[in-house]
C-alpha cells in the first residue's frame, strides 16, 4: 500500500513540477501583459498631472504636490530622477525621454516634469482597474480632480467638447452621460450626490461627478483588451495546472485499474475451477504484492486439493487390499465345512478387521496433525520420566531384535514445554519403524544441546537411500511395497512424526546410523510455545 502512495506523489510532485516550470516560463509574458495594462490605465492621469505642473514654474511645484495631496492622500510625489531606483536601464532611458514608465514590482509609475530633473511618482499600491472601481478610491479623485482642471482651462468649450480633446490621454472611455447609471438606480444617484463616485463593478465603470457640470462623468469600461488577454493567459495556466493534474491521475489509475481488471478476471477463472489461473503484473505495479499474495494463496489452494485428491486415492487403493482378503475370507468361510479351517479364515478375518482398523486410527490421526483437528497441550514434561515410562510399556518387539535407551540428559536439563502424548506417539512409530526394519539392534538416545532437546532412534537395518529420505514423509510412501504391508505398516507413521515435530515447531532429519542403517531425528526447541500459556507442571 505504501508503494502505491509513493507512486501517486511522485505524479503529483512530477506534475507540479512541470506546471511550475510552465508557469515559470509564461510568468514574464504574464508579468509584461500585466504591466502595459496598469500603464494603460494609468497614462490619462498621468498625462493631465504632468500637464498642471507644466502650467506652473518648478518653485510652486512643492504647492501643487500639496494640492494633489488634500485630493488624493499622498498618492502623488515628486523625487530626484537620480532617486529613481529597480528600473531596467531601457525604462530608465524612456523615463530620461518623457516617456511613462512602471515599477512592477513597487507598483510605482513616473514621469519626468519637462527637461528638468525631477520625476512625478504615482503610487496607487493596487493592480489594474481596482484604482477606479476598488474600495480605494484616491486614484478616481485624482482624475476628477484633474479632469476639471482641464475643463475650466478650456472653458470657452463646452463640457462635452473639452472632453473630448482630452478624452485621447486616457487608455479606457472617458464620456459625459446625462442620464444616471441605469444599473444602479436610485442608490446610485444617491451615493452620486452624497459622495461623488459609484461603481458599476458589473460592467467595471467608475460614475462620478464633476463641479459645475450638470452631466455624469463615465470612466470606463476599465477591463480592456490586454487586461482581458492577462486574465485569459492566467485561467489557461491555471487550466493548463488542471489538465496536467487529470493527465496525472489517469496515468496513474490507467496500469492500475488494468491490473485489477487483470486480478478480477483471474480470480473468477480460479472461481469456475481452473485452479491454474495465474496473475501476471509487472513488478513495478502498484498492486503486485497482492497479485503474489494471490497466486501464493491459489497455488497453495491447488497443492491442498491436488493433496486431497491424491489421499484419497491413496486411501481407496489401501482399503482394496484388506476389504478384498475380507469378501475372499467370507466366501471361503461359508465353504467351509472343516472346523479347523473355519478357525484359520475366522484368524484370517479377524486380521484384516484390525489392518483396516489400524489404517483408519492413523488416518484420523494424520488427519487431526495436518489440520489442527487436536488442542493445543502443552505442559511442563520430565524426559528422563517420560522415556523410563516408554520403555516400560513398550510391547510387540520382534525377540530377535534389542532396543537400547540410552538417557544423555543432566537432570536439571531434563524438563521441556511438550505434549506428551504425541511425543509418545512419534517415538512409538520410530521405534516400530527401526524394530520392522532391523536385523538385530535398535538404539534410542534423548539428549540436550542448548536449548534444543534431541530424540533420535537408530538401526542396523538396510537403511534408508538418500535420494528416498524425502519420499518417506508422503503419506502411504513405501520403499518396499510388499514387505511394508506384510508387516502392517500404512506408509503414515513418519509423516504423522513430522507433524508432531512442526507442532513442536522442530523437524525430523533421516541420515546414516552408526549401527548401519538408518537414523533418525525429531528435535524441537525446549520452549516450543509462548510460555504465557503454561500449565501447571507434570
């Protein structure tokens, strides 16, 4: 789960880095765009302030700064050119030219007064048409002001007229309407007479009034061709950041939703039965751990009913033989007139019923060891004691053959966390095993090495080929087919024993017995469960 997350935020920083990097790219075109439409803005009252202070000599220029300021707060100033600092050397040289430049960056517009070297400095500190139709409205009065200015001083031409010939300096609209605001009823013809100024922000235009004229000023609309291009440039960036972002997305979500396709369609093939259904995904996809997980879980569900199928072949193919000698001893039995021979074929029968008795008790018992069908019981046991008490009741020895025990344990090394029955159970089916299989000893040795105990059974029997020491533990494996069901052996006892031994988390080893035959070994640990759940001691 993890990898899929750091793959989705590495698409994610991926695209965000290239829509950083494309808007990094785009950001002084944007910056450009933005700046010609401040200058656009701003050039109408830049051109009618720089013509009041023309109209007076250099000495009263400090007067109309003031003048400026009683309107307009201190949104007008004039400074030393030598004081005009952050502009590039190519503005710098049109500001030296009388041409308008900006500051960008300060927000700050100038102008040169004449051929003198003072500069007239704006600064309105907001971006665009927010000067006229903001909550700041000292840019609007600076150009009311000015703009009746410019009418008293061509007062031989009427309103409209005199308008009109100034109407050229500003980069927006600039008329005279008789009529109010339409949009704006009569809140805004009140807010006209008590203040002087309304916006129509819906159609971005700044109402006012001017001294003396009965008719409504109209500046605007302010938003304008490069304006609109500079908002249309950055809603396709931001698009541009969106695209990329679904882009992103979708080739992320593209190889993963395949994958689960794949691993849906898998899954209801192995559904239907086909067992050998696989999921095939790179190893770079997200979902490739659970596509492992899945073909570990169906390739053991295979082996588990291949397994099954296969026991209970096995398991039909050991039942024939005995409950054939039955149905052949029946039949012979009603023959039968001898009492002699009723008594041979009743021994005969009587045989057979424990043979298959024998068989189903050790299914049972594999059955209960592979499938957890027995509690867990697990206590304290003495092994010294424990194997005294195997050796006394140990029966059905051939007489020809001797067992040898042989306890290597220190006493204070003796005591181990088992089940002692099913100890007793994996020593019975060694020591039969080596008792069946050998010519005349068996040894049995139980010793400790570090916190591992050793329980191994040896004889000197024909012993056990290496390439066969595997096959042993496969249910109803023999190596010797017809001498191994002459002597009663079902082909479960070792692999009875190596469950024992993984219950006990230990394992079973086969190797060369020094009596020369085979040897055995169950070896499991002394602590083989969480001691937390320990009983009382035995």
């Amino acid at each position: 789960m993890k990898k899929i997350f750091i793959k989705l935020y590495l698409l994610l920083l991926l695209v965000l880095a290239v829509w950083v990097g494309a808007f990094l790219a785009v950001l002084p075109y944007l910056e450009s765009l933005e700046k010609e439409n401040n200058e656009r803005i701003m050039k109408g009252v830049m051109e009618l302030a720089v013509r009041e202070f023309r109209a007076v000599p250099p000495f009263r220029w400090p007067e109309l700064v003031r003048a400026f300021g009683e309107v307009s707060g201190r949104l007008v100033s004039v400074v030393p050119l030598a004081d005009v600092k952050g502009l590039e050397d190519d503005a710098l040289q049109g500001l030296v030219d009388g041409k308008l430049v900006s500051d960008y960056s300060e927000d700050a517009f100038y102008r040169r007064l004449a051929k003198s070297d003072q500069v007239l400095l704006v600064e309105p500190g907001r971006d665009g048409s927010s000067w006229y139709t903001g909550e700041d409205e000292r840019v609007t009065d600076l150009t009311v002001y000015l703009i009746s200015r410019e009418l008293q001083r061509q007062d031989s031409l009427s309103a409209e007229e005199a308008l009109a010939s100034i109407g050229p300096v500003f980069g927006f609209p600039v008329r005279l309407s008789k009529a109010p605001p339409a949009d704006g009823g009569q809140g805004a013809v009140d807010r006209l007479a008590r203040r002087g100024i309304w916006v129509d922000k819906k159609a971005d235009i700044a109402w006012c009034t001017l001294p003396g004229v009965e008719s409504y000023l109209a500046l605007g609309s302010l938003d304008e061709g490069e304006a609109l291009l500079y908002y249309v440039s950055v809603y396709c960036v931001l698009g541009m950041f969106l695209v990329l972002i679904a882009a992103g997305v979708f080739l992320w979500t593209r190889p993963l939703w395949r994958d689960l396709d794949a691993l849906t369609g898998v899954a209801e093939r192995f559904k239907k039965g086909d067992l050998s259904a696989r999921v095939a995904v790179s190893k770079g996809s997200a979902v490739h751990i659970l596509a492992e997980e899945f073909n570990a879980m169906a390739a053991q569900v295979q082996r588990e009913i291949s397994y099954r199928i296969d026991l209970a072949d096995a398991v039909s193919h050991e039942l024939r033989s005995p409950l054939a000698r039955l149905q052949f001893a029946f039949g012979l039995l009603d023959e039968a007139t001898d009492a002699g021979a009723r008594q041979k074929l009743n021994a005969e029968i009587q045989c057979s019923i424990e043979e298959l008795d024998g068989l189903v008790e050790e299914l049972l018992a594999f059955s209960r060891m592979e499938h957890g069908g027995e509690k867990p019981d697990f206590h304290e046991v003495n092994m010294t004691r424990w194997l005294e008490t195997f050796r006394a009741g140990m029966s059905g020895v051939r007489p020809e053959v001797g067992v040898v025990f042989r306890d290597l344990l220190e006493p204070e090394q003796a005591t181990v966390l088992a089940e002692e029955r099913l100890l007793g159970r994996a020593l019975g089916n060694l020591v039969g095993n080596a008792v069946r299989y050998a010519r005349s000893a068996v040894e049995v040795s139980l010793e400790r090495s570090g916190d591992d105990f050793f329980l191994t059974v040896e004889d000197d029997g024909c012993g056990i080929a290496e390439e066969h020491r595997e096959n042993v533990f496969v249910p109803f494996i023999r190596l010797d087919e017809s001498r191994d069901r002459e002597s009663g052996n079902h082909g479960l006892g070792l692999a009875i024993v190596r469950s024992i031994a993984e219950r006990h988390r230990g394992r079973v080893t086969i190797g060369e017995s020094r009596l020369g035959g085979a040897l055995v070994r169950l070896s499991w640990p002394v602590q083989a469960v969480s001691m937390t759940d320990r009983p009382t001691p035995s």
